[in-house]
C-alpha cells in the first residue's frame, strides 16, 4: 500500500482501527498545518522503505472522536499500530529516520 495522500474526510471508528491486522501507520492532522506539511517528505521517504504497511491518514480536529481517543494534542501525530495496538508514537517528525525505525518495530 502507498502513503496516503489526502486527509480522509470521515475518520473510522475506534473499534475498527483497534481490530485492524498487521501494521498500520495511524496520521492525525490537517492539510492546512504548516507542521503537517512539512512532515510529508519525511513520510513519503519512511514509505518508501515501507511501503506495505497501511497508512490512515485522518482530519483531526476538536471534538473528533478518533482523535480524542488517542489522546492526540498536536499535529502531525504518527501512531503506529501492530494488530490494532500501539507500539510506537511520534509527534512533529521532521526526519525519516525515527519514522523508518518506528515502521520497522511495526512491519
């Protein structure tokens, strides 16, 4: 599966995220934050050493469910899932390194 692109407009519930299999990198943002944005380079090179893990790429704001319940407070916020529970979290990544090392503890 390829990065994501676009920011899904409607987020999936909880329950199905938790009940995903494999590994899943979990994107809470905006497509308006500058943080977000310019976040995206280091995303597409962590793809593309992984690109089988799924990437759900989701809209966050305030009273959003999905994000709430991950307990997201800034963007872009990375959780990265191992059949459906986390395993690593970064917030505000710049670099590819720590994104590609927290893949590899979910691949």
């Amino acid at each position: 599966m390829p990065m994501t692109q676009h920011y899904a407009a409607t987020e999936p519930p909880r329950t199905e995220v938790d009940a995903l299999n494999g590994g899943t990198v979990l994107e809470f943002g905006a497509p308006w934050c500058g943080f977000c944005q310019r976040a995206q380079p280091a995303l597409a090179e962590a793809f593309a050493v992984h690109p089988a893990l799924r990437h759900i790429k989701v809209e966050d704001g305030s009273g959003r469910p999905l994000g709430r319940s991950f307990r997201i407070k800034l963007w872009p916020t990375l959780v990265f899932l191992r059949d459906g529970q986390e395993v690593a979290r970064l917030v505000r990544p710049t670099e590819a390194d720590p994104i590609r090392e927290a893949m590899r503890r979910i691949s």
